[in-house]
C-alpha cells in the first residue's frame, strides 16, 4: 500500500511540474535522487547539500512540528503531540523506513511521548536510543555513509545548541520582540549549521576525500526553503 501511494504522489508531483524540479520535490518528501540530472546532482554534491534528498532529521523535524502545531489549534497539548505520532509514522513508511528516517523518527517520538508524559526529553539519549534502536535492528548500518552522517550531525546540532543559545544572547542586543527572535534565530541556525559541519567531516573526508568549501553557505541557503518546500508539497499534494 505504501508503494502505491508513493507511486501515486510522484504521479501527481510529475503531472504539476517536471524536470529537476519534480525531481527536488520528490526527493525531500519522500527521499531519493533517481529523477535528478547528473548535472544538478553534481551541483549539490559540490555543494554539500545532497543530504536534503534524504528523508533525515530535517525533514522528520518539520513533518512533526508541523503536524503538532496544527493538531494544537483544535486539542490540548498532550492530545496533539499523541495524535503527531500519526502523520510521523506515515512520513517514515513514506520514506521506505530507511535508516536516517527511522532515526529521526524515534527521536521525535520521544519528544511527543515527553510532552504526552509532561517530561521533559534529554536529546543525546534520544539520539543514543535511536542509534541502539537501529543498531540491535541491524548492526551492519553502523558502516552505511548515511547512517554516519545522520547521527553525526544530529550530535553537532545537539551538542552545540547550548552554546548557540549563549552566544545569540549575548550578541543580539535589539530590544525589539519579533527582530530580535529573528537575529537569534539567524545566529542559532549559523551555529548549528557549523556544529554539524564539524561533526560530519571526519565522515566526508574519509568517503568523498575532500570537503565543499561553500557547503556552510550553501546549507543556511537551502534548508530553510527545504522546509518551506516541504510544507508546500504537503499542503498541494
């Protein structure tokens, strides 16, 4: 069933728009490059964003939030973040269960179960969990490039949000309320861009042999009209 819907949305993404550009939005909902022209593939390797094609932590993230905030229009706290579990599960089937995916996923459903519990979830367990999860599921995807990149990312992100945090404090000073959540945000999302960076390189350079240059960039440019993207293939489909 999971195959004829998948089949079904790319029919539709083919029908509204073609080329590269059904390509792209075919593969940040529901993963993959087979679509995508050599040419533009090698734009995105060169760029360091061809991990917005793999249905990761961005996209769970996004999925998730966006199903909760939506849900918390018409119920209470605790019933939306149980019911946000739906369309999470959907999302992951979607994406063929594929291992950064189910990761993401665990992650989220720890969060959503906190929030049904009134506790508060501690994100490196979460990751810890996902990780042991996937691992005691099949070992052999601790030597995958994806499952690599997915844990060491997420791990930068974790790990350097505090400081994130601190730092965009301390910098933006604007006592304006939606200017300043802005500036924090643009500071934030610049740290936990280079957090993840960071902690994907050993990967990167152990597999492709060399690092993008422009991939920072490139990154803070991308992502967040991924998830604008993300949203909008949604709301069509």
């Amino acid at each position: 069933r999971c195959i004829d819907i998948r089949r079904s949305i790319r029919n539709t993404i083919n029908q509204y728009t073609d080329g590269d550009s059904a390509a792209l939005l075919q593969g940040i909902l529901l993963g993959g490059t087979e679509e995508m022209s050599t040419e533009t593939y090698s734009d995105f390797v060169a760029c360091g964003v061809t991990h917005i094609t793999a249905v990761s932590g961005m996209h769970i993230s996004a999925i998730c939030m966006m199903s909760a905030y939506l849900l918390r229009l018409i119920l209470e706290r605790r019933k939306a973040s149980a019911l946000a579990l739906i369309p999470l599960v959907f999302e992951v089937m979607l994406a063929g269960f594929t291992p950064s995916a189910v990761r993401s996923a665990i992650m989220c459903s720890i969060l959503l179960l906190a929030n049904c519990f009134l506790k508060r979830a501690d994100a490196l367990n979460s990751l810890g969990l996902a990780a042991m999860c996937l691992l005691i599921f099949n070992p052999y995807y601790v030597c995958g490039l994806g499952f690599q990149l997915s844990c060491s990312a997420t791990a930068g992100v974790i790990i350097i949000m505090p400081y994130a945090t601190a730092l965009a404090d301390r910098i933006v000073k604007i006592d304006f309320k939606y200017l300043t959540k802005f500036l924090k945000g643009a500071v934030i999302t610049v740290a936990q861009s280079l957090g993840a960076a960071i902690f994907t390189l050993p990967f990167q350079i152990l597999q492709f042999g060399y690092i993008s240059l422009v991939s920072l960039i490139a990154n803070l440019m991308i992502c967040t009209a991924a998830v604008m993207s993300i949203a909008a293939v949604v709301a069509g489909l």
